[in-house]
C-alpha cells in the first residue's frame, strides 16, 4: 500500500517559500535588489542555484526594461512558446501586446527564398517595432545573430533584449556575441551564458519585470 505524502497545496505559500529557499541558496552578492528579483524568477524556472552564476545584465537592463514596460513598449518575441510563457495578467495590466510573426505566410516565403531559418525572416517584420521595444529571443541562436546584424547595419535600437536561446550549434556563441557587442551596439541586455537557455527563462526575465514594474518582490 502506498503511503501518500502532505504536501503544502496554497500557492502562495509554495512562491513563498520557494524564494526564501532561492535567497539561502543562491549567491545573489552582485545584483542589486532588483536585479536579484530577475536572478532569482531564473533560478526558481530552471530549479538550479548555481544557474545564477551564468546571469548576465548590462548596467541599466533593469532601469530601461520597467521604462519601457511603463510606455507600454512594443514586446516581441522569436518563437510562439515566449509569447505563452508571458504572466498575461500583468501584461494586461500594463496594455501590453506580444507579438510573434514566425507564422506569418510572408516569413515563410521569405526563409525559403533566401535559404535561412524562419525566426531569422521574421526580424524583418520586427523592424516597424523595434524602435524602443523589449525583444525576447528564447530559442533561436540564429534570430539572436541576425538582429545584432540588423542593429550594426543600422537598425532601430530597442530598449532591451532579453536573450537566452538554447542549444549546441550557435547558442553559446550568440549570447557571448550578445555580451560583447553590447557597449559598442548600445544596448541594454539580459542573457545567460553558455549553451542553457530557453523559452521558459526568457519569459521568466520579462515576467520578473513585470512583477517588479507592479510592486511585487520577494
């Protein structure tokens, strides 16, 4: 016969106590207190403290992503699954719209004709919205590349990216080509070295943010 455990069942109790744990667990000594709170929502996705150790944030990523949540910013993501992961109740808070245009017919013509991945075609429909935007690239290393060809070519600059795409060909290289390039792009970025990643942390980045922006910390 199995003998069947308790277990806390209030959620509120559960973030709770999950992000008192996260705060004994987790070195936290480089961020500031809203940075740790992005730190820590990364930590609580993927369930691994020393994850933090492969955080990065440029100096004011914080500062100019609540910005630009509080100009309801256009907010862009590369795949489908971002866009889900997004916390819709603080998004409709704030009247914030996500965008994908991955399934768009004009995407999919354009990656066939030119030979690239469809998430590479759809950052020329990012264009009109980049100006000022949040931009979350939680899966493809080759939209990553591709938009900081954009920007070094002269495109818009956002007032963030949020970028950890996963994987073993390209995504290590993107995010450290991300990092470097930030101060001579003038960008403001959130990344998270090596080839961990991932639409759900992505997500968990922004969301972060959107708590913060309503007051919410832990």
């Amino acid at each position: 016969m199995i003998d069947w455990p308790e277990f806390e069942r209030d959620p509120r109790a559960i973030e709770r106590e999950s992000f008192r744990q996260i705060r004994a667990l987790t070195d936290l000594s480089r961020f500031n207190d809203d940075e740790a709170q992005v730190a820590m929502r990364l930590v609580h996705t993927c369930g691994d403290p020393a994850m933090a150790s492969s955080v990065r944030l440029s100096a004011d990523a914080v500062t100019r992503g609540l910005e630009a949540l509080s100009r309801r910013a256009s907010v862009l993501c590369d795949v489908e699954m971002v866009r889900f992961g997004l916390t819709q109740r603080y998004m409709d808070a704030l009247g914030l719209e996500a965008h994908c245009f991955l399934r768009r017919d004009s995407t999919v013509e354009r990656a066939r004709a030119h030979g690239m991945t469809r998430t590479m075609a759809a950052i020329e429909d990012w264009l009109e919205h980049l100006e000022g935007s949040i931009v979350l690239i939680g899966n493809a290393p080759t939209a990553l590349f591709h938009l900081l060809e954009k920007l070094r070519d002269g495109a818009p600059r956002p007032a963030l990216i949020i970028a950890m795409p996963v994987g073993f060909v390209g995504a290590a290289e993107s995010k450290a080509h991300l990092w470097a390039a930030q101060d001579a792009l003038g960008l403001e970025i959130m990344t998270l070295l090596g080839r961990s990643g991932g639409s759900a942390l992505t997500a968990a980045a922004f969301n972060a943010l959107l708590r913060v922006h309503q007051g919410e910390r832990y």
